[in-house]
C-alpha cells in the first residue's frame, strides 16, 4: 500500500451556485482525503472551478457582466460553502490562473510532440450544455442524447485529437486495468463504448473567445474539456520548474466524478494523458445521481436542492453525514427532507447523540466528573477490533456508506450494553460497587472514543465535539494509534454535556425551508418590490378556487400542527387535504364547514400523507381563521 494518496473532484462549472449535487463529489472526496490522512498517508486532495467556454461566457453575457466577474463571484461562493462543510482540500484551482495556461500549453506542445494533432474543419452538432459535440446519429429527437440538452449545427475550422489511434491501446488499458473504472457496471459501459469505435475529436474553437488561446494560433480557444482536465496536472505545476508535487502525486489515486463525466475521464483524459507521455490515473470513479423524484437534479433541470437551510438547521456534519450514508456510493439516490429529518433523528439524535449523553451523562452523575479508564466488560473491547478492521476494509473497498453500516451496528451494541447492564442500578450500590461502575463506564466511554476516530472523516466537528466532551482537547485523527482498545487513560474532568444533536421539529423546518424556496426561486437581481408582487388578471386566472365542505377531519399521528381532512368539492370522489390548523380548530369543529378551496394545486406529502388542495384561512401569527362563504353555496361553485 502506497504511503500517499492523490484525490480529485471534478472542477465545477462557474455558470451557477453549487448545488448538492456538487456537494455531495467534494464531500465524499474530503470523506476519503481525511481517512487516508487518519490512515497515515501524505494525502493531497484537489477541487476547483472550471471557468472557460462557451457556457460560461453566454451565462455571463446574460447577466451583462464580464465571464471573470461571474466567475469571482460564483468562485467565492464555492470558498465559504467549503470552508462551512468543513472541506480539507489541500489546493483548489481555476483555469483562469497562469499556472494553468501554462500546463494546458505544455500538454498541447507534447500532443503535437507525439504527431496526434492536426488542422481540419469541423461540420457537426454541438450542445453548449455538456460543451460537446454528437455525431448526428447520436442524436436523440434532435436534442444532446446525454442530458436532452438543446444542440446547434456549427461549422468552423479546428485543430482535431486522433483519438481513433488509441481504440487498441485504451482497451488495453482497462483489460489490463480492472479498477480503473468503478464501479463495474461503469467499466462495462466504457469499454462497450470504446469497443464501439472512436472518432478523432475537436479540440479548439474559433468561436468561443472565452478560453486558453491555442499556442501559435491565436484565432482558436483550446476546447473546453482539453482545457479542464488538464486541471488535475496543472495544480500539480506540470509544465513548471517547480514540479515536486507533480512527481510526489502523479499519477492520481482517484478520480471522483459523477456518472455524467465518465467518458471525458475514461476515453478522452487518458488518450490525451498517453498522447503527453504521461502515467494515468489509478481509477476513476463514476458515483451516481441524486435525485428529486424520478429526474436528475442539475442546473438545467431547475430542480435543484441548495441545502443552506439544512446546513443551518441540522449543522454541515449532519449534512455531510445523511449524503455519505443515504446514498450506496456508485448508486443513484432521491433527495428527500422527510429522508433527511428520519436520518437526523434516528441515526444521529437516537443512536450517537443518545450514546453519547447516557454515557457522559452518568459519568457525571455517578463518577463526579471525573472520566474512568477503559473497561473491558462484555463483547464491546473484541466488536470495536472487528468494526474498526470491517470499516478499515470498507474504505479501502470504496464503499463508505457501508462502513457506517459498520460503526452504527457498534454503536447499537454499545446502547444495548448500556440497557443491559443499567449503570444507573450499579450506582444504587455505593462505594463498594464503585469498581463495577467503573468499569461499566469506562467501557462505554472507550467504546465512543474509539467512535469518535472513526466518525471523524464523515462528521469531523462532531467528532472533535465528542473528544473535547470527554475531557480530551485533540482531535482524534489516528487510526492506527488511536482506534486500538485501552488507550482511554481516565482522570480528565468532563464539564456538562452538551447535546450534538438538538432535536429539530419537521414541521417547522419544512415551513422554513418553503420559504427559503420562494426566496431561491426570484430572480437574481433585485427588481422593484412591489413590481415582483404584481401579477396580471391572466396570472390570476390560474388559481382555481373553489367552495368545498368538509366530510371528515382528524389529527396526523405525531404532528402537532396538521390535520387530514377530507372534503366534498362537488367531485366524483372527496378530495384529501392536509391543513396545518390543529393548533386553532378541533377536527370536530371542521367537519361541516364550508370553506374556500384552491383546488388545482400541485399535489405534495406532508407528513406522508398527500394534500391535494389548501383551505384558505386568514392568518394572523400562527392561528388560522377559516374563509367561509356567506351562505349555503353548494360544492364546487367557482370562487372569483
Ligand atoms: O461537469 N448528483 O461541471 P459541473 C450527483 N466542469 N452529483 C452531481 C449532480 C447530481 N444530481 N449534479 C452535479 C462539469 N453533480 C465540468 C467538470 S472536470 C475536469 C470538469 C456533480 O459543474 C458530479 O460530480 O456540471 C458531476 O460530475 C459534477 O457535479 C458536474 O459539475
């Protein structure tokens, strides 16, 4: 095993703020870039933005600024969000700097070195949005066939890539490579590709002037994707005299993308990587979608989850912790808040959180303060050895949502040492049966220092939070030194426990985030307020209201605010409505009511259960009161 270890992330598109699609690549990468650090390792972990093309340059054009402007501006959004999801990375770069124009040039003069690049003209379809070109048998309803992206005919001189001259050899390569692509499925998908034939590729453009001049011929932008994967040399100082870093990390351990960009890693990187005379990287890893419902989450889409108001409500460990363990790390995965508050409160307020304040809890009560050493009762001192050798494992194996598989199945155990053998009963012994206690204590404390190791690539400010609880001030990062049973040398005082994890309301936290919405879903620039109000009768037109009467009424189980209710809108069928007006009306007094329908809005889950329409109420701080016509109007009359 190699004493460093290289990690990448994908530089990211400066068109638009980050979303948790991108969070998700940039925290599993700092997951694996803290662990091998942990393991031992010189670690040296990469991101970064991708700033050239013609996407780039249009969206800037469209916001009237100059493409570097929207570039600072999105670049330093990217540096708070990291900082904030507490991201380790040990260089981030952007292909406006001069450090990269110069290893984007020396890439090119070894491709011309090598005889692969020539002067042609370039007929074909090209889509703005994945920056690619199709064949136009690739073409899908005459949209991009990867993302159904709009496309246009484009026509213009061009220096080519022979990429056809690397079939044999990058089939070679992955025969010879079986992890270089991963997961499996992926490899498969891109040798049946390559197997398919390659044509040479187009690597510049006279019509995008937002880009790296080509050296020598000043009318061409070097292409978009040429450009940005050099990124993982150039940070490196490839094509510099101070290339140290370059010979200590290159090649690459991994490569962490999104199944989205795999062939631009798996086809493209490594023929121009071979074409340079360059080694190639180890493995490349196509993680899968996020999803909302049955779509992909992207920009384009405009389905997109910025989880600023999870951050803030949950904390970023939270954050990091529910994407790590939610999604199997290959798979796709749905975005969900209910998935999210269910994770929340099982997994880190019910088990961690719980383990943690029983055990800190009673060694306050029942030991003064004081810390006990480690104990070694019952099967927890030989299940911490196995779960740190299964999650060793596992994080070896690339499959990190597995390995907290294996750390929460410790942590059940350690709750139910804690249940079983009732410390809380020992203590009723007194001073004799203060050693029992201990020992009891003791073993639970070293069950969650060790925990505290193991968590901290996942949730590192948890993991310093629970440390410093335990009267430790440093922050675990040793596996080797540190997750061995009986380091726990006992003595320091413990203050209060704090909670980790407060406990946080669904209901209130979805209201928070429909708000938060709203505010996301207005235009950038701020328009006159009350202009942004104003709507046309058209607009008007589209609200459909209605006069229903409600048939039944009942509270959802475990909410404090809703009710289901069912309600007769003159329809084949009732329709059932989720109204959050437990806290001002009794079901019974609703059932009856006449009130004001909007009856052609979005079905949505609310606690589970779908509402399909809102009742109207006046609102005044919190308690509803009902909009009801003023008379027997049968349901379904039209509301104008
Ligand atoms: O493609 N689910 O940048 P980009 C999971 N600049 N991951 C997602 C995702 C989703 N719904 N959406 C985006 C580019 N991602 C190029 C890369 S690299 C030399 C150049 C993540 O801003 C995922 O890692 O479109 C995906 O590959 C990346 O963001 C695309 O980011």
């Amino acid at each position: 095993m190699s004493d460093t270890f290289s990690i990448t992330t994908p530089i990211y598109y400066v068109n638009d703020l980050p979303h948790i699609g991108h969070i998700y690549t940039t925290v599993m990468a700092d997951i694996f870039a803290r662990y091998h650090r942990m393991a031992g390792r010189r670690v040296r972990f990469l991101t970064g933005t991708d700033e050239h093309g013609q996407k780039i340059e249009r969206a800037a054009a469209a916001q009237g600024i100059e493409p570097i402007a929207l570039a600072d501006r999105v670049v330093e959004r990217y540096h708070e969000l990291w900082k904030e999801l507490g991201i380790s990375h040990d260089d981030f770069i952007r292909t406006t700097e001069p450090r990269h124009h110069r290893a984007v040039h020396e890439m090119i003069r070894r491709m011309q070195a090598s005889g692969d690049l020539y002067q042609g003209s370039y007929t074909g379809w090209y889509c703005a949005g994945c920056e690619a070109f199709y064949p136009e048998t690739q073409l899908v309803d005459g949209k991009c066939p990867d993302q159904g992206h709009p496309v246009e005919r484009l026509s213009e001189p061009s220096w080519f890539f022979r990429l056809s001259a690397y079939q044999d050899r990058l089939l070679e390569w992955y025969r010879e490579n079986p992890d270089c692509i991963r997961p499996r499925s992926r490899y498969n998908e891109v040798v049946r590709f390559v197997e398919g034939g390659l044509n040479d590729l187009s690597v510049s453009r006279t019509s995008v002037r937002w880009g790296v001049p080509w050296p020598g011929d000043p009318d061409h932008v070097v292409y978009v994707w040429l450009d940005a994967l050099t990124n993982y040399v150039s940070a490196l100082g490839f094509g510099s005299e101070d290339d140290g870093l370059f010979r200590e990390f290159w090649p690459a351990d991994l490569h962490l993308v999104g199944k989205d960009i795999l062939r631009f890693h798996c086809v493209y990187w490594p023929a121009f990587l071979m074409s340079a005379g360059l080694p190639l990287p180890r493995t490349v890893f196509g993680h899968g979608w996020w999803k909302t419902g049955e779509s992909k989450m992207s920009k384009s889409l405009g389905n997109v989850v910025r989880p600023d108001a999870h951050i803030r409500r949950f904390g970023p460990d939270a954050v990091r912790y529910f994407l790590a363990r939610e999604m199997t790390f290959g798979a796709d995965a749905s975005f969900s808040n209910e998935a999210f508050v269910e994770r929340y409160n099982a997994d880190l307020a019910n088990h961690l959180g719980n383990a943690a304040s029983r055990t800190l809890s009673m060694i306050g009560r029942f030991l003064g303060g004081t810390m006990p050493a480690a104990g070694s009762e019952g099967v927890l001192p030989e299940r911490a050895a196995e779960t740190v050798a299964v999650y060793r494992e596992r994080m070896e194996a690339l499959e990190p949502n597995r390995a907290l598989e294996a750390v929460w199945a410790f942590l059940a155990d350690l709750n139910g040492f804690i249940q079983e053998r009732q410390p809380w009963a020992i203590a009723k012994g007194g001073e004799t049966a203060r050693p029992e206690l201990e020992a009891v204590l003791g073993t639970a404390a070293e069950s969650l220092r060790i925990t505290s190791i193991l968590i901290e690539p996942f949730m590192p400010r948890i993991a310093a939070a629970l440390h410093e609880a335990m009267g430790s001030p440093s922050t675990p990062r040793d596996l080797d030194g540190g997750a061995r049973w009986g380091l726990l040398a006992g003595g320091a005082t413990i203050g209060k426990p704090k909670p980790l994890f407060p406990r946080v309301d669904l209901e209130e936290f979805v209201k928070e985030l429909e708000m938060e919405q709203q505010k996301d879903s207005k235009t950038p620039e701020k328009k006159d307020e009350r202009q942004e109000r104003t709507i046309t009768i058209d607009e008007l037109a589209k609200v459909e209201l209605k006069v229903g009467v409600v048939l039944e009424a009942e509270r959802i189980p475990k909410s404090k605010k809703l009710l289901r209710l069912r309600v007769d809108l003159g329809e084949e069928e009732p329709r059932q409505i989720v109204a959050g007006m437990a806290d001002s009306y009794e079901p019974e007094a609703m059932v009856g009511r006449r009130v004001v329908v909007v009856a052609n809005l979005k079905p949505a889950k609310l606690m589970g259960v779908e509402s399909q329409g809102m009742i109207l109420a006046a609102d005044i701080g919190g308690r509803a009161f009902l909009l009801s016509p003023d008379g027997e109007v049968p349901p379904g009359t039209t509301v104008r």
